[in-house]
C-alpha cells in the first residue's frame, strides 16, 4: 500500500456477527415473532443435513408469501416462502465488490462464510453505519 492509500476493507470488518437461524418447518408467524423479538430483518434458515444448502427468509419473503395472496402466517411454513440457495460472500472479500454485488441484484443482505462456516451478515445498513466507510 502506497502512502495515502486507505487500507482495504474487508467484509469480515463490516459483518454483524450474530447470526440467527430458524428451522424450515416452523411457520411464518413464529419467523415473524423472532424478527419482531429480535428487532432484524430476516433469519438464515438452517440446514436439513450437512450437504444442504443454506437458505435465508427475509421480511420482503414473508410480505411476497403470505400478505399479498392473503395466506394465514400460522399455515405457511418457512420453507415454502424462503430463498434458497443463499449467495454468500467470503469474508475476506473487498468491501467494495460486496456493496456492488448488493447494487446489483437488489439484494438487502448477504451472509459472510469463512472455511465453510458462516460467520456473519452483512446488510446495505451496516455499510452505511460503518465509519471507517462513511466516517
């Protein structure tokens, strides 16, 4: 790095840690009351077995699955509305190609992996909330 230079920004810098996870078979009222409970925007949904795909059930999934057609959220089940297979990102990726990848597809969040494991999310708020990008 030349003088002047700032250092790279890393996606692990700028990841929310805690990951909360849900079981595909629960309903979409008890993904609801744990986002509601834990004031986020959606929920990782958990593996079947270890070969399985992770998934991810978000807010926009649960209005686009039950509001608009009008379905009870007690008889829906997690897996009928959730995206899967989740795109991830490494966690030392460049900060910069993780906000062009959100840009370009629209995404609001993407969960961070690091050897095999994800270790965290990363959303378009937590770059806008990080200061050492917006500082």
């Amino acid at each position: 790095m030349s003088a002047g230079q700032k250092p790279v920004i890393r996606a692990r810098d700028v990841m929310r840690a805690r990951l909360l996870t849900i079981n595909g078979m629960a309903t979409v009222k008890e993904a609801a009351d744990k986002m509601r409970a834990e004031h986020v925007s959606c929920l990782l949904v958990e593996k079947r077995n270890p070969d399985d795909a992770w998934a991810i059930v978000t807010v926009r999934d649960l209005i686009q699955g039950v509001i608009l057609p009008g379905r009870p959220a007690a008889d829906v089940n997690v897996f009928e509305v959730m995206t899967k297979p989740v795109i991830t990102v490494p966690a030392d990726m460049d900060i910069r190609y993780v906000a062009r990848l959100l840009h370009n597809t629209g995404m609001g969040r993407v969960p961070v992996e690091e050897n095999g494991e994800l270790v965290g999310m990363i959303s378009l708020s937590s770059l806008i909330l990080n200061e050492s990008i917006f500082g």
